[in-house]
C-alpha cells in the first residue's frame, strides 16, 4: 500500500502530531515557545495540546495522559499517529499513547512530506496569525492560539475540504439567505476576517 492510500484509507482515524516555535517577549527578554498540537487528518480538526518554553519528559508525559484520556481526550477513537524524530517525542510519551490503543508513527528523517497536513498547519498558523502579532507573555501567545483555532474551524474556507469550512456556525452562514445583509467578524483586532450573511 503507498503511502496517499494508507492517509486515504485511515484517515477518519489518522491524527498528526508536531511542534513549532513562536517567540515571546516576556520581562526576561525574547524566549521561544514550543507549542504542540495534534490534527485529525479527516476533518483537519485541531487541538493546541500545550505551549511551553521547555517540554520536558514530564510536561511531554502530561499532554500524552490529557489527550488519551477516556471519553474526553483528543485521541478518543484514533488508531495512529504520526510524529516525527524529534527526541521532545520520548518514549514515555509514545508508550503512554500505545497503552492507550493509539499506535505512534515514526516517520523517517528528514521527511516533512509525509506529515503534511501537521506541516500546512504550522505554514497557515504562520503566516496567517503568529508571525504577523508581537506576543507579550505566554498569555498573549495562547489568545492568539485559541482565537485562531476558532477562526481555523468555524469561519476560514479549507481548500483540501473542497473549499468548505470544516464546522460552520450554523447561526451565521445562511447561504440561501441571499437578501440578508452582510456581516464582518472580526478577531484579534481585525487580523482575521470572517464575512458571512446574518440569520433573518
């Protein structure tokens, strides 16, 4: 089986798994936080598990247990997840997955490929949010995270989804509502933009 029909074949149950960095001023100066996440691979759903200047063995042990917790984690359903050779994925982590019936996917070095949709992210989360905002404390940086992630899902037109928003607020986007007047959201002070029709 080539590797596009494995990710075709598996992916409502399929979730990526990476890192990346974002610098933060904070009263010590500029310090690089690394955020993990995890993205379903199916409904391109995303979870921003943790941020943190050192992910330590304990702190990478503590998201494992929050996402694979019973009934509520992120991983509830999943069968495989990708990651990389980062070493931040140790193997306490990993194990801490398998006990939990989610079978990690260590991709080969040096090959970015094949994670794309946790690489996509990353490159929107970029370009899009991030690197156009200065982040003055961990706080900020976690507004900016979660501002996004709610625009990512419910406002932002995916094209890998045929150009639709992965979950609509069922309230604001009326498309046969065609004389309804035209609405702009807006999040963190305009940088996103939602335009949508309002309910009648």
């Amino acid at each position: 089986m080539s590797w596009s029909e494995f990710l075709e074949t598996h992916r409502d149950d399929l979730v990526g798994c990476d890192f990346f960095t974002a610098e933060v001023l904070t009263p010590m100066g500029l310090i690089t936080y690394y955020v993990l996440f995890f993205i379903k691979v199916g409904s391109r759903e995303v979870h921003v598990a943790g941020l943190t200047p050192s992910p330590s063995e304990p702190w990478m042990k503590q998201v494992a247990r929050n996402v694979t917790m019973a009934d509520v984690g992120f991983l509830h359903g999943c069968r495989y997840v990708l990651l990389d050779r980062d070493t931040k994925f140790c193997e306490a982590f990993r194990e801490i997955l398998r006990i939990a019936g989610v079978k990690c996917l260590r991709l080969p070095p040096k090959s970015p490929n094949l994670n794309s949709y946790a690489e996509r992210w990353v490159l929107s989360v970029k370009s899009e949010c991030v690197s156009k905002l200065l982040l003055f404390g961990e706080r900020s940086l976690n507004n900016a995270l979660r501002e996004y992630c709610i625009h990512y899902h419910t406002e932002r037109n995916h094209q890998g989804l045929d150009n639709v928003i992965p979950f609509p607020n069922k309230k604001l986007v009326l498309e046969n509502e065609i004389s309804a007047p035209i609405r702009r959201q807006d999040r963190l002070g305009g940088l996103l933009k939602f335009y949508y029709r309002e309910a009648s």
